[in-house]
C-alpha cells in the first residue's frame, strides 16, 4: 500500500512556546517499500508515525493511504483503518499482561471480527515462541516479548506496518536477531514498513533512509 504525505504540519505548545514539529513535511512511500526514519531525539519521529496511524490529527496538511484521506476520516473510520491496515510495534511491548502470547496475537484477529486460532499460532512459531504461547508477557524476556508483538502486528495481515524503535530496549545482540526476523516477514509479505530508529546499521537495511531534521523530512 503506498503512502503519500503533502504539507504535513502539526505544532505543540510548551507553556508559551509553540514548537513547529512538523513543518510542510512532504514524503512518498511506495507500496512494499522499507523506510528507515532517523532524526536526533524530540525531531518528531513519534509524532510522524502517531499521524500515520490516525492516533493523532496534523494541524494542516494529508496524508493519502491508497486514495484515503486519514485526515479527513471520522474516528471510526480512523479505528477500522488501524485494525484493519495497520500492524504497529512500540518500543515498549504494549502486550496485555493477563492475556497469554497466543491470546496476544490472537487479539489482533478479534478486533477485526474473526478468529484465526491456526494462523496466530503460525505466526508464533514464525517468531520461534510456538512452545511459550500458554506464557503471559510476565514469564517472557524483553526479546521474547517484542517478538510476541511482532507475530500479533503481522499475524491478521496488515499492509502496512510502522515500528517506534522495536528493539531500543533490547540488548544488541537481541536486538540484531528480532531485527532479522522482522525484515525476513516484512519483505516475504511485501508490507509497506516505517521502522524508527536510531541505529545507523540497522537503518543500512532499510530501501531508503529519511531523516527528519528541523521538522522535514530530507531522503
Ligand atoms: N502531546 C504533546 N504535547 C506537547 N509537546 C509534545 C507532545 N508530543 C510531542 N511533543 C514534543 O514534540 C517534539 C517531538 O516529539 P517526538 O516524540 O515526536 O520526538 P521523537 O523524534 O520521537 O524523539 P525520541 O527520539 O526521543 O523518541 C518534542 O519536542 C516533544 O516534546
Ligand atoms: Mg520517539
């Protein structure tokens, strides 16, 4: 699915400063294009990928999800778009505590009205946890639990997928091999993916590297 970005602004206010984050950003993601979006911390990366998802509304500007309007969509719309579209990775897991691995991936399914028990284990066992699917996130490390929450972004199918910093918590090493198996899926399934980063190696992967530096984005 591709992505077309035109004008994008949106600004805070910080007591009575108004900072301009994101400033007549313009950017064109093709469909099943890997992009790498980098830029020091507080260059409004989150709030990039927040306006994609539809979590958050630009002051100006569209955002053109395959001849959609995000930013003309109600907030259902918006809700059906995200559980439907989008697959989403945080830096921090954002499992359900008391819902098992497999009841985690099998979440995704069920906010899009159907239950593909098979499928979600498939994805499980993808990402190498098929034998710790009765564990809660609990029971799980850090790397284990990112890969719980890759299986449930990927597993119902999503065109696209957007990714804050997946393994900013993990250990390099750890890291490394999540970052393997997510690049393996995405281009397998051919998903349109905006992975944030901070890590010049990792960006190296991507098709194409986008900086956002004083509110624009620069390929
Ligand atoms: N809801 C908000 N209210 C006020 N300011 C905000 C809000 N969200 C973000 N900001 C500000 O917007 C700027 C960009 O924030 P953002 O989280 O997008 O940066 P980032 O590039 O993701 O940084 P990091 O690499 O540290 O995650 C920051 O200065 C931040 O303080
Ligand atoms: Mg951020």
């Amino acid at each position: 699915m591709k992505i077309s970005v035109k004008n994008l602004n949106k600004h805070f206010l910080q007591g009575k400063n108004t900072i301009n984050v994101l400033n007549d950003v313009n950017l064109e993601i093709k469909s099943g294009e890997i992009i790498a979006l980098l830029g020091k911390s507080g260059s409004g990366k989150t709030t990039m990928l927040s306006m994609l998802a539809g979590l958050d509304r630009p002051d100006q500007g569209s955002i053109i999800v395959d001849d959609q309007d995000l930013t003309k969509l109600s907030e259902e719309a918006l809700c059906e778009y995200r559980a439907k579209k989008l697959g989403i990775v945080f830096q921090q897991f954002h499992l359900i505590p008391h819902l098992t691995a497999f009841e985690n991936v099998l979440l995704s399914f069920e906010i899009n009205g159907h239950e593909d028990k098979e499928t979600a284990m498939k994805w499980l066992e993808m990402v190498g946890l098929k034998d710790r699917a009765d564990h809660y996130p609990a029971m799980l490390s850090g790397g284990e639990q990112q890969r719980v929450a890759i299986a449930r972004a990927l597993s119902f199918g999503p065109p696209v997928l957007l990714a804050d910093e997946p393994t900013g918590n993990l250990d390099v090493e750890t890291g490394k091999s999540i970052i393997d198996i997510l690049f393996k899926m995405v281009r397998e399934k051919k998903i349109t993916m905006i992975l944030v980063t901070h890590d010049d190696e990792l960006a190296a992967k991507a098709d194409r590297i986008v900086r956002l530096i004083g509110g624009k984005c620069h390929s």
